[in-house]
C-alpha cells in the first residue's frame, strides 16, 4: 500500500471516530428508527410492487398507522385510563393495602397461617415475619408507583418527543431503503462484494423478520389475554392484557409475570379464591395457544438459540438493568448472535477463515 | 415557449435508466415498471481487466449481467482456453440452479462493467410479483435452452 492511500484511510479513520463521537446521542434515536422501519417495510415494499412510489407509500402507511391509533386511543384509551387508575387505586390505597390488610387477604392470611405453624414446627426459620416484611415492601413500592410517575413527567416528556422523532428518521429508511442499500454494497471491494451482500441479506432478513414476529406474538397475546381475562371476570382486561402481551417478550419469566398481575388482580379486588385460579388458568391458555400456534406460525424457526442461553441472557438482563433490560436483551443478543452466526458460516464458506 | 417546456421537463422528468435492463435476455419481456423494480436490486460493479468475479467452488449469490467488456470462463466445464462472455449476456445463472456454487472461475479479460443481482433478490421478484416472475422464469427456460442446444451443437462438431 502507498503512503498516499495510508493517508487517506487514516483521515478516513479519523473523520469516522469523529462523526461517531458528533453524532453518538443520535445512535438511539436510529436505532429505534431502524426497528419502527424494519416493522413497516414490508407494508411500503407490497404498496410499491403495486404502483405506489416508497414515498407515497410511507406516508399512506403512516396515515393508516395514525388512524389505527386514533381509532384506538378514542375506544380504548379512556378505558385504559381508568382501568390504570382502579388498578393504581387498587394497588396503592392506604386503607386496602397496609401490610396487615394484605396479610388480611384470604389467599395471603393461608399463607400466612401456614407459615406461622411452619415456624411453630421449625423454631429458627422466620418465615412469617420475613414474609410479612415482603408485603410491606410491596404495598411501599406499589403505593410509590403513582409518586414515580408524577416526579419523572420531564423524563415522559422527552419519551414522547422521542417517540415523535422516530417516524420522522423512519420515513427516510424506508422511502430511501434501495439507495441506502445500493450505498452500503457500493463501499465493498469486487473481492468481498458478494460475501457483504449476502451477509447484509441474510441480517436484514433475519432481524426484520425477529422483530415483525416479536410484535406480531406481542399483538396476538395482549388480544387473547384480554379477552380470557374479560371472559373469567377480572377486572381491568385490557390494561392486564397488554401488559401480558409486552411481558411476554421476556422468555421463560414474561408468561409468569402476566400470569401473576392477573392472579393478583383478581386477589386484591376482593374476588373468590376460585377466581384467582381461574385467572391462572385463563393466562396458562392463552401460554398453550401462543406456544402451539402463534409461535410456531408466526416466529418459527426464526429464533434457534439454545433455551440456556436465552435463560441466562435473561437473568443477566435482569441483573443489570431490571425489567427493561430483561425486555430487550433477549432481541439485542439473538441480534448479535445472528450476526456472529452469519458471519462465521459465510466467511468459512468463502474460505476466508 | 417550446425550449421552456422542454427545459422544465428536463428537471422534472426522471431518469429512466432502469430502462437499459431490457438489453439482458431474460429481462426482455419486463414492461417499464417491471424494470424499475428489478433495478431496486441491481447492483453496478466495476472490474479491472484480470480481475477475478468470481472462483469455482464458492458459493453463489449473485448474477452478473455484463454490460460491457469480456470475461473468461475457466474450469472443468471448458476446454483449455476457455470460453468468453460477453457483453449484455450473463453469468452464473446455471450455477445458481445447480447446487449454489460455482462451477467455473470467472476473470475479467478487459475492463468490465457489470450489474450484480442477488439470487435471493431475484427470487422475491418472481414470488412476489408472479407475472413478472413468469415472464423471468420463461425467459431463463428459453436460455437455458439455447444454451443446451448449443452446447450439444458444439460436441457433435
């Protein structure tokens, strides 16, 4: 190599670390972008084998999109609304829920008494008072939650103009996909063009088509939680639904988690103890139809990581940044997986490695 | 009044360079749109002469269109010297329905240009779009007929 061209890809080096650095708060705002894109490109790429132009396209799809939410924020978001406030009202009443009123529940004070002859049997053990501790943290974290909501407006505040940002940068991905892409593969040299361009098929598909399934599975489990948990009588259906369906992104504890808001619900409204089994078994159905049809349809054999993995990747998200983390960890590896596994098997092929 | 409206035109009118597909056999029949589609996923390369496209026994991704140069076929399916390609005829298309990979290498004897389709692409054209699929799939029938025929021509002789 001569100096001129060292040169040059060291200015080259230099002007990447720098626009890295310029533009390193906007990466999340991209990548939020690249997966609102990946979700509506399908949509765009029939509109446009039908005539339409990308960019009449996009704009048709977002006005569905917006018209689809219109529609359901003025069906169901009062609802939704006040079903949040019962369950808030419900979760966080000073009157319902001191520690000794839980332990006042019918299902909980079972518990309770056993554990209190447990320790009667098992001198030592504790159990009931540490379990009794327990509720009390629960009813401070959950009469907290409206607190949290309230003192944080400023950080809701910059989510939603996050969320309104994302369309706008979404907008030029899709309208512009094929120039993006035609830019990407001209960088390439002859040697590893056609390598490049099957990696980056193969990742656009596999990422595009994770991410489709994911909120399809999502879509698909908040409408059959909702209406389960409406058909056996808990109150709150659709809130609980959708929070079922968002938990259920979380491999193996996500199912639990919606299981046991139902179950919870349906305890601390002052239902019978059947009804909390009944609740169970509602959210255990609608785990047997998600795992045996939705799945297998819909995701398939898009996601074939080893279960310890994604066990482990899931504790690990949990122990690093809570909930949220458990949320997107299993996406954010399966996608670097993907990657990794791409890689290996098309550079081996290519006798690269 | 005329050079005014021919001027505006110049500025609003696109560029129908998708157009010059229509050169490649197999894309013959395509009507304009069908054409703009197919240049969503055509790629243009250059290749300097001696540069390889291509070696025998890699896997194959993509489909050269050459629109303009020679290239030279080596491999067990010619004989010593070879056997050229060249200019608005293509390349790797048999491979790509016999096994995914290559079965000859492919090295540019003077500078080449050349589009690339990917294989995968291609596909989604003709599954997504069946007409335009038929009129492809059709085309490719034809040459690879061709291609038998004279193959076989040229054994006899």
């Amino acid at each position: 190599m001569n100096w001129t061209k060292l040169l040059f890809f060291i200015f080259l080096a230099v002007v990447l670390v720098a626009a890295l650095i310029f533009y390193r708060w906007v990466f999340i705002y991209l990548i939020a972008a690249m997966i609102f894109s990946y979700i509506l490109d399908p949509a765009v790429s029939f509109l446009e084998r039908r005539r339409i132009p990308r960019w009449l396209g996009v704009i048709m799809i977002y006005l569905s999109v917006a018209g689809l939410i219109a529609w359901f924020s003025s069906r169901y978001i009062p609802d939704l609304i006040q079903q949040g406030n019962n369950l808030f009202t419900l979760l966080s009443d000073p009157e319902h829920l001191t520690g000794q009123a839980i332990l006042n529940l019918p299902f909980i004070r079972g518990i309770y008494q056993f554990l209190i002859n447990m320790d009667q049997q098992i001198p030592g053990i504790d159990a009931a008072p540490q379990f009794a501790l327990m509720m009390d943290k629960a009813k401070d974290f959950l009469a907290e939650l409206p607190k949290y909501l309230m003192d944080n407006y400023q950080t809701i505040i910059g989510a939603l103009s996050f969320i309104g940002m994302i369309p706008l940068i979404s907008f030029f991905l899709l309208k512009d996909k094929h120039k993006m892409r035609k830019s990407i593969m001209g960088l390439s040299s002859n040697r590893y063009f056609e390598l490049s361009l099957k990696i980056l098929t193969r990742i656009d598909n596999t990422v595009g088509t994770f991410l489709r399934a994911m909120l399809f599975e999502v879509i698909a489990v908040s409408i059959m939680a909702s209406i389960a948990l409406s058909i056996v009588g808990v109150s709150n259906p659709i809130l609980i639904g959708i929070t079922a369906g968002v938990a259920n992104i979380i491999p193996y504890f996500g199912p639990f988690m919606g299981g046991a808001l139902a179950a919870l619900t349906m305890l601390f409204s002052g239902g019978p103890f059947i009804g909390v089994i009944y609740a169970a078994f509602a959210m255990y159905l609608v785990q047997v139809i998600d795992n045996n049809i939705v799945y297998p349809v819909v995701v398939g054999t898009t996601i074939n990581m080893h279960p310890l993995l994604v066990l482990l990747t899931v504790l690990a998200g949990g122990w690093y940044g809570g909930i949220l983390w458990m949320l997107i960890s299993v996406p954010m590896v399966y996608i670097v997986y993907s990657l990794v596994s791409v890689l290996y098997t098309n550079l081996k092929e290519y006798r690269i490695i | 009044m005329n050079d005014l409206i021919r001027l505006f035109k110049s500025i609003f009118q696109q560029r129908k360079s998708y157009l010059q597909h229509r050169r490649f056999s197999i894309f013959k029949n395509l009507n304009d749109f069908e054409l703009s589609l197919l240049d969503n996923v055509m790629h243009r390369r250059e290749f300097k002469a001696g540069e390889v496209l291509f070696e025998t026994g890699y896997p194959i991704e993509v489909v050269f269109f050459i629109e303009k140069g020679e290239v030279l076929l080596t491999g067990s399916l010619h004989d010593e010297t070879g056997s050229i390609v060249c200019k608005n005829q293509h390349l790797g298309l048999i491979d790509a329905y016999y096994g995914g990979k290559r079965n000859r290498t492919a090295t540019a004897k003077t500078d080449v240009s050349a589009f690339a389709l990917a294989v995968t692409d291609l596909e989604e054209l003709i599954q997504s779009r069946p007409r335009t699929g038929n009129k492809i799939l059709e085309a490719i029938c034809k040459s690879f007929s061709q291609y038998i025929i004279e193959t076989a021509a040229a054994t006899r002789s």
